[in-house]
C-alpha cells in the first residue's frame, strides 16, 4: 500500500504532452532521508517524474505533493521556497560557461539572497569563503577561478555537486548525473552525492543509466516502464529476468549481462 506521507507522494499521476501520455496513474510515496535510484529504458518517464517533483511541471491528472504542498496550487515565493529546498542536478551539470566556478557554486545561494545581494555577487562574489569549503569538500578547491571550459567533464559534475553544498536542499534530484562519465568518476559523484544525502539528513534520488552503480548506494529502486511503475523494491529484488523485461531491446545494448546482481534471499 502507498504511505501518504513523506517528501514526495503521487496519487493517480499521469503527464501527457499533446497526445503522448509519458507518465501514468504512477503511485509513489518518498519518504524523507532514503536514498533511490530511478531506472528503466529510453522514453520511460523518468526525467519527467522529476521535473513534476520538482513543480517545473504540473501532472495532468493526479495529484503531486513536493515537500507538503500541492504543486498545481504553488506560485510566486510558495514556489521560490519550495524549489529552494529542491536541488537539481542535470546530465550536463548546467553550469554558466561564461561564469567562472566561485560564482556557479554561489547560484546555489540564489534562492536564500534578495535580488541585490545577488546582483553584486556577480562583481564581488558574497560569501566567498562558502564556496571555498564546498570545493574544499569536493577535492576542486584550486579550481575556484577557473571557467567551466577549463575542467573536465568530472571536475564540472563536482562543481555542480559544490552547488548544491551552499544550497543546501532538503531533497536532491540528480537527473543521469554520471551518464556521461567513466566508471571510476561515475561511482565517485555518487559517493559525493550518497555523502551529502547522508550528512544533511537529505533524500536523495537519481535517475541512474549505469546499472553498475546501483550496488551499495542505493536502497531502494524504482523503476519505471512506459510511464507506469514497473518495480519498487530493493535492489537486491532486480532479478537477471525482470531487467530483461524492463528494458526489452535496450537489454543488449546497454550490456546488461554484465552487470553483477545482489543475490536475493
């Protein structure tokens, strides 16, 4: 049975785009501080579950509640504050190329400044010895005036993971934040992202393409399928069989074979 409490619940949520229906009656609840990996093949809905967690979007039917509200009744600053509390962290880290990484970090800061305060950051940036820790704390702190151009694709996601430090959200959606990353950088952002969830007491998911690091990190999996609710569960639960009919022809290609199971029972 779905609790009907907790950071996020979806009650007979779907989300249609024109005709396409991308989510469907999906019912969820999340409870604060655990830590999920979102799964399932191209076109599942997974990054629209989060933007609807995230109010960017509004369900077409059903109802989402992010942090206690409803999100179809949010506007202005009940808004603001909620999507304060929400980090976000995307495939591309989203980082301003033109900004350099001291006042990337301190966007995280933007929804706790009045306007004028941010404004000047841009000159002199406020709260410079925050950002020096955040990157202190993600081993980048030598890169403090660096542009985004000048770091690798690994240094940026802990730019990005720096961010969300000084933000410091209550629930952090991680949108296939590693999928462009090897393995080794992949499970290092992980464990950075599994740390800060763990340290401010914070729910984390992510929305994850590499199987591989689903082992340890994570306790619980979701895992959607044209849009409904295929498997909820521990991943110990994520049977050889069940991924085959997960992701049907994506099986093969993204090599799942390979992928070492925890063994059930």
């Amino acid at each position: 049975m779905t609790q009907q409490t907790g950071d996020f619940v979806l009650t007979g949520v779907s989300r249609s785009f024109g005709r396409a229906e991308v989510l469907t009656d999906l019912n969820l609840a999340i409870a604060p501080g655990e830590r999920i990996a979102v799964i399932g093949p191209s076109g599942a809905g997974k990054t629209t579950l989060f933007r609807l967690l995230s109010a960017f979007l509004i369900p077409t039917a059903g109802q989402v509640t992010s942090l206690g509200q409803d999100t179809r009744r949010l506007r202005g600053a009940k808004l603001r504050r909620l999507r304060r509390e929400i980090g976000v962290m995307y495939q591309n880290d989203n980082l301003v190329p033109h900004l350099r990484v001291v006042h990337n970090v301190l966007m995280g800061r933007l929804g706790h400044w009045w306007a004028g305060q941010a404004l000047l950051s841009l000159f002199w940036p406020q709260q410079l010895q925050r950002a020096r820790a955040a990157l202190r704390e993600v081993e980048i702190e030598d890169k403090l005036w660096a542009l985004p151009g000048e770091l690798s694709g690994g240094q940026q996601q802990r730019v990005a993971i720096a961010r969300l430090l000084v933000q410091r959200p209550r629930v952090v959606l991680a949108d296939e934040p590693v999928s462009q990353l090897d393995m080794r950088l992949g499970q290092e952002v992980i464990a950075l992202l599994n740390k800060y969830a763990q340290d401010a007491k914070a729910t984390l998911m992510v929305n994850l393409h590499s199987l591989d690091l689903l082992r340890d990190n994570f306790e619980r999996v979701i895992a959607l399928r044209e849009g409904a609710a295929f498997y909820d569960g521990p991943p110990g639960g994520l049977t050889r069989e069940k991924l085959k009919e997960l992701y049907g022809a994506e099986y093969r290609a993204l090599h799942l074979d390979d992928v070492a199971l925890e063994r059930t029972g």
